[in-house]
C-alpha cells in the first residue's frame, strides 16, 4: 500500500477563494488563450488511482466520498438502489484510456463484472447511471463486446419505466420519496437517455431511441424556466400527463437554481443533439449552457446552488464543473460558428485548469482527483467533500481533450 501525506482539507466557500494561483495563472495569458497542461493532469489522475486502487480491495463495495478533512474513500455496498456504482469502475476504464497502462484495464474488468445482476433493475432510472460508464465504457474503450447483450437488456430495463401519456421516464420509487405521489421525473435523468442511444444504435429496438428523444423533448418543454435555468423534480399526472408540482430535492428551495441540476442539463441536451443531429436540441443546449456560464463565478466553480452564491459560507460543488467541462468540450466541436467553438473551449479549459489547481485538487491531500464538491446539502450530507462522479466527469473530459488534441 503507498502511503499518503496527510494534509488537511480546507474547505472551499463561494465566496472567500484563495485566487493567487489563479491570478498568477492569467497573468501570463490573454482571457482568449488560456491554458491547461493536460500531460501533468493525466499524470495527477494516474498517481492518485495508485495511491487509492490498492486499498480498495472489496468487490462487494464501491467508493462513494471522501468526508471532509478525511483522506480516504467511503466505500458503500453494490446494492441496486445505490446510483454511484458505476462511475469507479468507469474511472478505470477512461485511466486505462489516457494512460495506456493494461493494469487500469484490468482493475475495470475486474470493478465492472460484479454486478453484471443489475442489468435488470427496473425499480428506478439510475440503471443508465450505473451501466453506461462501467460496461459502455468496457464496450467502447475495452473492447469487451460480450458486455453488448448486457447493455441491451439494461436499455429495456430503463425503457420499462417510460410512460407514454407523460412522455418521460419515470425516474424515482414514490416509496423511496412519499413527498411524491405520483409520476417523478428529474433532470439528472437527461444523462440516462445515453443508454438508451447506445443500445438503439448497436441492435436495440427503434423504441430506444425514440424514448430518449421523446424524454428530452418532454424535458425541453416542461423542466426549464423561461429564463432557461432548471427545476430538480417535476411531479407529473400519471394517467393525463398534466405538470402537478415543481420541486427540489437536492436543491436550496423549489424555485431555486441547483448548480448540478443545470450541469445535467448541459449535459444531457450536447448529448443528445450528438445523437440525433437534431438542430432543435443544439439551440436549446446552447441556450442552458449559456445561462450557465452567466451565472458562474470567477473561477469557473458554482456554489452548490446559484441562488445562495452570495453567501460566502455556502459551499461549491466541483461535481457541477466536471460535469459541464467535459459537456462543453463536445459542444465546442458541434456548434457552427467559429466563435462559439472558441468561447465553449476556452470555457472547458478555464474550468479545468481550475479544478486541477491546488484550490480543488485532491493531489497530496487525499485519494480522489478533486475536493470541495457538495452532493445534498438541503438533506444535511455529502457536503464539502470529494465525490466519485466529481472524478468521473473530470477524467471524462480529459479523455476528450486528449482526443481533440491528437486527432
């Protein structure tokens, strides 16, 4: 087991950041330049899952956070209601990707086959969540294409749950969450619809790929606001489709802008405009993104949600970044004009030479990629601590710029 210096973990506010790094960075660049040594954060990644893969050794868990000031990683069990299952295993395959290295693949073998069971969930939509990054990935970078027939069955299992007089994916258990009583459907479920794409392109029933679209029309129409910043939850009748309620789960109110909640949704709309070329989901994805880049800090990281930035004890959320920087990394390569492709870039750049810096690094102070991210802080956990999806997104965008720059 490699030791790690332990370090304490300062905790990131909205408000009071230490800028000098970030300063001192733009000093010697012009705001339309900017730069990020990719090489140096494959290398950070790639020592920090040799420090952290050693230790966790328990195929019947998976890491889940880090607390703050800890430095090593929580580990929850494979259980079929737990939605992070997937994004360790998809770390290693996106490591072995940018390092080269077959011991990453191996561990993502290895991480991923344990709950090959899970294909066929139908009690929540998190099977996208947890299927996609660990056997897609395996598909598309390991080249495991026995893992094709399980990715099939786990798309029917997530198509089961989409009711057709809603026009969405149903995403919660009502029993999991009573405050609902009736059809849920949340924003994070963009990011599903990626296996229902995959499976419709790789000889999955047409219905696939026409649930995805639909989904993310419904959500088009009715998740966003006028000024384009996104509710969490809408609660839907089941047998009408009429909109009940507009709530939060993970957000500070029900009418306030939760940051991931609009990272999901840059997210989810560059990927499905990437699906279906359709132009009408490239207008809206620019449309959100755009209103999430107003809204961000001057280091590129929003606090957990936007409508208590001003407040300099609220905490950040690196999770929404990652998210939004590999999103925008893609969107820059899709929009038409020279000068969005430019502005979208620089941005992706801008936010991951921030989190690479010592202000969200997890280098030298504990075992994951990144700090200070905030899962549900209006339910009292995960708040100001490190979080495997944070590490997922983050090395999903390096794997897109390393393609960018070698193509």
């Amino acid at each position: 087991m490699i030791a790690l210096v332990c370090i304490a973990v300062v905790g990131v506010s909205c408000k009071n950041l230490d800028k000098k790094e970030v300063a001192t960075a733009e000093a010697s660049q012009t705001p339309e330049t900017p730069s990020f040594d990719l090489k140096s954060a494959i290398a950070d990644v790639d020592s920090q899952l040799e420090i952290s893969v050693p230790k966790l050794t328990d195929l019947t868990k998976h890491p889940r956070l880090i607390e703050t000031n800890e430095t090593e990683w929580k580990e929850v069990n494979n259980h079929k209601l737990v939605w992070t299952s997937g994004f360790y295993p998809g770390i290693l395959w996106y490591a072995y990707e940018v390092t080269g290295k077959d011991k990453w693949k191996e561990e993502a073998i290895k991480r991923t086959e344990v709950f090959e069971n899970f294909k066929n969930i139908t009690e929540h939509h998190d099977i996208g969540f947890m299927m996609y990054p660990a056997y897609g990935l395996g598909y598309e970078i390991g080249g495991k294409e026995e893992y094709k027939d399980i990715l099939l069955t786990s798309a029917n299992s997530l198509a089961s749950r989409f009711n057709p007089k809603v026009g969405t994916i149903r995403s919660w258990s009502n029993k999991m969450h009573p405050r609902w009583q009736q059809h849920i459907t949340i924003i994070d479920n963009m990011l599903n619809l990626e296996l229902l794409f995959w499976a419709a392109k790789h000889g999955g029933d047409q219905k696939f790929y026409d649930i995805a679209v639909t989904h993310a029309e419904t959500t088009m129409k009715n998740h966003f606001r006028p000024d384009y910043t996104s509710w969490h939850v809408l609660e839907y009748d089941s047998i009408n489709g009429n909109i009940l309620n507009h709530h939060t789960k993970q957000g500070f109110s029900d009418d306030s802008r939760w940051s991931r909640g609009q990272a999901w949704g840059v997210y989810g709309y560059t990927m499905v405009y990437k699906e279906t070329k359709d132009k009408k989901f490239l207008d809206f994805a620019q449309k959100i993104t755009d209103k999430y880049l107003e809204l961000l800090p001057e280091d590129m990281v929003p606090c957990w949600d936007f409508d208590v930035a001003q407040d300099p004890n609220e905490e950040k959320d690196a999770s929404a970044a990652a998210i939004v920087a590999s999103a925008l990394l893609d969107l820059s390569i899709m929009v038409e004009s020279k000068e969005d492709q430019e502005r979208y870039y620089n941005a992706a750049i801008k936010m991951l030479s921030s989190l690479a810096s010592s202000n969200y690094s997890g280098v030298g102070k504990a075992d994951s990629f990144l700090l200070h991210s905030t899962g549900a802080k209006s339910l009292g956990h995960e708040i100001d601590v490190a979080l495997i999806y944070a590490d997922y997104y983050y090395i999903e965008a390096l794997s897109r710029l390393q393609k960018m720059q070698t193509q």
